[in-house]
C-alpha cells in the first residue's frame, strides 16, 4: 500500500531499523536514533542494489517518488542509476572546478610561481575580484561575451577606464589560460575590443623645472610628519626609483662599503635586476635612517609592523600633506623630474639616462645596447645629488660617513 504523507511524518523510531514500502522499490528506512532516510532497491545485470534518495523532510514524498520514476526510466534504457548518479556527481564536480574564479585564482599561482612582481599580483587580483561579483561563479567555457561586458560596465561606470580596460585584458588571459589547460573553447573577451570607452592618456604628475624643483626639495626638508617618511621623501629624489622600489628596499641589498644598492630582478617592473650608485648625500640619509631602522629587514618598515614595508600612498600622502595635488607631483613624478633635467643638462649620454631608469629597450636598440655604463652613471648620480642641493638654495654638498661598525653590514 502506497505511502501517506501523515505515515511517513506519524512512522516513530524502533529499537532496531524498519522500512515502510511505497512501492516500485522504493522504501522509507526509520532508523533507531530517528532519521528518515529514502531509498530503492533494484536489481541490474542479476545484482541486487540499492539507491539513496536523501533523508526526509529535506526529500518529500513526491520527490522521492519522482526521482524513483526517474531511476526506472534509466532502468529501462538498460542504464545502472547508482552509475549515472555517481558520474553526475563527477561531472558536477568538475564543473565546479571549472568556474572562471577557480580558474583565474590558478592561473595566479601560476604568475606568482614565475616571478610576478608583488604590486602587479595585488593589481591583476583586484581587477579579477571586480570580476568575480558578475561572472566568477559560472563555468568558463559557459560565459558568453555579453556577461563579461556587463562586469567591464559595472566599472567603466564608476568612471574607471582605465581599469576597465585592465580588467578585459586579465580576463581576457583567464580565458587563454583555460585554454591551454583544455577547459575553455575560446576567449570571449577577445570580442570585446573596442566595446569600452578608450581613456584618455593621462600623464603621471610631475615636477620638470629647476625653480618647482627646488621649491619641492625646500619643502621636502620643511616636513614635520614621520621620521621614516620624512627620509623616504629625501632619499627619493637622489634615487629616482620606482616607488614600489623604494618602500621595499631592504638592507641586505645595500653594499655600503661600494656605495652600491643592487635591487633584484624579482622587485623590478622589467624583472631585470638593477644597480643605483649611492651619492654622499645618499649615504648620508641611509646613516640617518640606519639609527632608526638599521635592526630591521626594511630600511622603510610599516608602521604597524617592522617586518613588512611602508604602505604605497605613504610617499603620495606625504606629498599631499606638503600642498602638492595629485595634478602637481606624485611619487613616480621624481622619475620624469630626473629624466627631464638630467636630459636637458647635455652632460650625460641618453643611454646611461635610460640605465639608470631601469628602462627596457626593445627591439634592435635592444640587441646593440648591451652596455651599463656604470662609471658614467656614478659620476652622473653624484652629479645629480650635487644639483639637487643647488637647486635647494645652494646648500652645501652633504659630506658624511657612515660609523666603522657599518662597514662590517654584508653585501647584497
């Protein structure tokens, strides 16, 4: 006699397991300690089995019956449901292993393994975090070009261009990685070129006259926020390095006896690595500095802990708090302001400029400029400090050396 929905609620625990038939198989098992577990017994190919359906009340009655009906229909089809039922399983796992997240967050690993620099991870995993709100969850080789627009427009609406544009082109790599690894067709995001609004090209904010250059290295020394920053600020200019260069210099890199910061090619944008010849007035801040953080593994710690380096606006808000806008000076800005005053002295050779950049050239400019220059460079950054103290209002070269116990620091 078929089931009733007050039997199947009413059916009370045992001392020992019962069922309650239903027919065509299937049965509701009551168990000692009261749960209510759906079930079917079939045979296939002579054997005896049994399928589990789910417990009640999260399976209802006619759930049970459906999914029983469902079962025979495959039964019929001369189909074994306990093996269709473990490769839906299987295929829904791999679908699950197959969403665009999964896959971008794999191929991050993957650009991590091979030396990404740490900024651009941070920037490629932000980009891909505005993606997954629209579109992470859905299998990859399922995701049509319209949905990938839509998570583009939901940040080139925030007036974001730029990184919109970033943003197709990551996901765009997501795609040709789920390619290669065989879980994709195509690269949806390739169709999207030209679909977002192009930006305009917007110049990094800089400095590039003598009179703005000295106004900024008499404020510069005019700052009366944190010591650390303060130095960082000074050094700076002297050093022209990137930014994320500088707030991650450690002091294991620096050969104070050769007056010589070698930064590894894993810290730089061109994953090449870098050497700065350090002027008397650099030497002279790294004394300064030594005194405050010389114990520690970063010559610019963070605040909040020795043992990773100074957050990435702390130049930028530095700068803000002296009066400059973010249209007058940024911290990349004594990069150009170098570039350009160096350049327009006519004293040093365009190749030795570009070295000490940290520029790569491309193409046959690549394959005949091998050389360093590094006698030309030292002389030019000694040059340089010197110049920077005239503009200054014609202080006088710093002439300081490090105590003899610093001599004894290990070379990078």
């Amino acid at each position: 006699m078929p089931l009733t929905h007050t039997a199947v609620k009413n059916a009370t625990p045992l001392a020992k397991p019962y069922k309650l038939t239903d027919g065509g198989g299937l049965y509701l098992l009551v168990q000692a300690n009261g749960r209510k577990l759906w079930r079917m017994n079939y045979r296939y190919l002579g054997k005896q089995k049994t399928l589990v359906f789910g417990a009640w009340p999260e399976v209802e009655l006619e759930d049970a019956r459906d999914r029983r009906d469902k079962a025979k229909k495959l039964l019929a089809a001369d189909k074994d449901p306990s093996s269709e039922k473990r490769k839906a399983r299987a295929e829904a796992l791999e679908a699950a292993g197959n969403t665009f997240r999964t896959i971008a967050e794999e191929w991050v690993k993957k650009q991590k393994r091979e030396g990404l620099a740490e900024v651009t991870v941070y920037k490629i995993e932000w980009l891909l975090g505005k993606a997954y709100k629209t579109i992470g969850h859905r299998p990859v080789d399922e995701i049509g070009a319209q949905e990938v627009l839509t998570a583009l427009r939901k940040v080139e609406a925030s007036g974001r261009y730029e990184s919109a544009r970033r943003m197709r082109s990551v996901i765009s790599r997501v795609f040709r990685y789920g390619i290669a690894t065989a879980r994709a067709n195509r690269d949806v995001a390739a169709d999207l070129r030209g679909a977002l609004v192009c930006p305009k090209p917007k110049h990094l904010a800089a400095i590039t006259t003598p009179r703005e250059a000295g106004a900024l290295m008499r404020a510069i020394e005019g700052y009366s926020g944190h010591p650390i920053t303060l130095l960082a600020l000074r050094m700076t200019p002297h050093v022209f390095v990137r930014p994320g260069e500088l707030r991650r210099a450690e002091w294991d890199e620096f050969d104070i006896e050769k007056k010589v910061w070698s930064i590894p090619a894993e810290k730089m944008k061109m994953r090449r690595p870098h050497r700065v010849p350090l002027s008397t007035q650099v030497m002279a801040i790294l004394e300064e500095l030594d005194a405050l953080t010389g114990d520690g593994k970063y010559l610019f710690p963070s605040f909040r802990t020795r043992w990773r380096p100074m957050s990435e606006n702390s130049i930028n808000g530095a700068l803000r708090r002296l009066g400059y806008s973010q249209e007058q000076m940024s911290a990349h800005g004594f990069r150009a302001l170098a570039a350009t005053l160096l350049n327009e002295m006519g004293a040093w050779s365009a190749d030795a400029i570009e070295r000490q950049l940290a520029h790569q050239e491309t193409g046959v400019r690549r394959a005949y400029a091998r050389g360093e220059y590094w006698d030309e460079r030292v002389r030019m950054m000694q040059h340089w400090s010197d110049h920077l103290d005239t503009l200054r209002s014609g202080a006088r070269v710093v002439s300081r050396r490090f105590p003899a116990r610093e001599a004894a620091r290990p070379s990078a």
